[in-house]
C-alpha cells in the first residue's frame, strides 16, 4: 500500500507512507511498489494525472489494484480519470467496478419516535407523503448528548462495469445514458439506499437530505 497517511497497521501488508517532503509522492511510491512485483496494490488516493496513469497501467499489467477518488458518486469518478487524462479505453480495460458511499446518522434507540417531516420538506425532497409513512427522529436525551443521533452506517452504491458501460464509456456518452445502463444492470444509487434507511426508521429525512443529492 502507499497511504497519506497509514491509519491502520495490517499484519500481512507492506505499507509505505507517503512523505512529500522527502519527494515519496504517490507517483514515486507506486513505482517503488511495482519493483516488488505484489499481486495486489492499494493506492490511498488518486490525486494527480501521474498517478492515475500509473495505478492504471499497473491494472492492465495484471495487478489488482484498489484506490480512493474524491467524487459525489460512482459516474463522477469516470469522469475524474477522464479528466486527469486517462484514455477511456484503458480506463474500462483496467476498471471491474466502482463503489460509492456515505456515512448517515442513524437515530437514536433510546429517544427516536414517529415524527412527521414536514409536508413542503417532502415535496423539496422529491418524495411522496407515502414515502415517508412511520418516520422516525430522536427527540435528543443523556444517551445521545441531545442531538437525537448515535452512531453511523454506511449507504453506497456499487457500479459493475458490463460491455454496455464499457462502450459508452469510450463512446464519452453522457452520464445520464451510463446510468440508465447502470439502473438496467442493478445499480440501487446513493439515494435509493439512503431512503430505504429512513423508510425503516434508522434516520431522518432531513439527515438522508444532507449527505445525499435529491433527485
């Protein structure tokens, strides 16, 4: 792995921190990683052209690569390599899948109760009042140090790159033709898993609302 930092020492794995200071950029350290000749190469972070390119030709190579991008979902981060100059073709040859998530409060077991969102609230969501049957939201006690939340699960959504995506991929076809295909191959988006976690009581609307875009 090359990370910025290492967070977790894992038994088994050879970690290589990143030090910008000394000229060990990610570049330089995925470089230094394929001398090793691994099977499996974790990148922390894909920030630069140069790196993108790398991780990517490592791929093609025959490594299994896994790295992290900055983007708001799956499709953003076809368009991050495309940006960073990566050539559509080898970007679908080296890429199995994409996954996307975030982390959404979830109410609090000691203090949550049904609480109706408001009714414009519903309509600014995008949603229909049978959406929103049985909502629930903590009311914030000693448990919860009065926010209504105690702890977090993780929403996502994953993208499994068929033929179809492929080809419109390197086609530079608009995203909303690659997520109709997406849709059409299985793909439940960010949004859609967000809502199931509120439709069974586990969050608020208004939560689901700020770590989500409203469709």
């Amino acid at each position: 792995t090359i990370e910025d930092p290492v967070e977790y020492q894992l038994p088994g794995v050879l970690q290589i921190p990143v030090n910008e200071k000394k000229g060990l950029t990610f570049a330089r350290g995925l470089r230094s990683i394929l001398r090793h000749d691994p099977d499996k190469i974790m990148v922390g972070e894909i920030r630069d052209p140069e790196t993108a390119q790398i991780a990517i030709q490592s791929a093609l190579t025959g490594h299994l690569v896994f790295t992290t991008v900055h983007a708001n979902n799956v499709f953003d981060v076809i368009g991050r390599f495309i940006h960073m100059g990566v050539d559509p073709y080898s970007f679908v040859s080296a890429m199995n899948g994409v996954l996307a998530q975030r982390l959404v409060r979830i109410n609090c077991p000691h203090c949550s109760v049904e609480d109706a969102p408001p009714e414009q609230l519903v309509v600014d969501s995008g949603l229909q009042p049978t959406d929103v049957l049985g909502h629930r939201a903590g009311r914030g006690c000693g448990q919860c140090h009065g926010t209504g939340f105690r702890g977090r699960k993780a929403i996502a959504e994953v993208l499994i790159l068929n033929d179809q995506i492929r080809e419109l991929i390197i086609g530079r076809q608009p995203v909303r033709l690659i997520r109709e295909a997406a849709r059409e191959n299985g793909t439940h988006f960010l949004r859609e898993s967000a809502i199931a976690l509120m439709r069974a009581g586990e969050t608020t609307l208004q939560e689901i609302n700020r770590v989500t875009l409203v469709s």
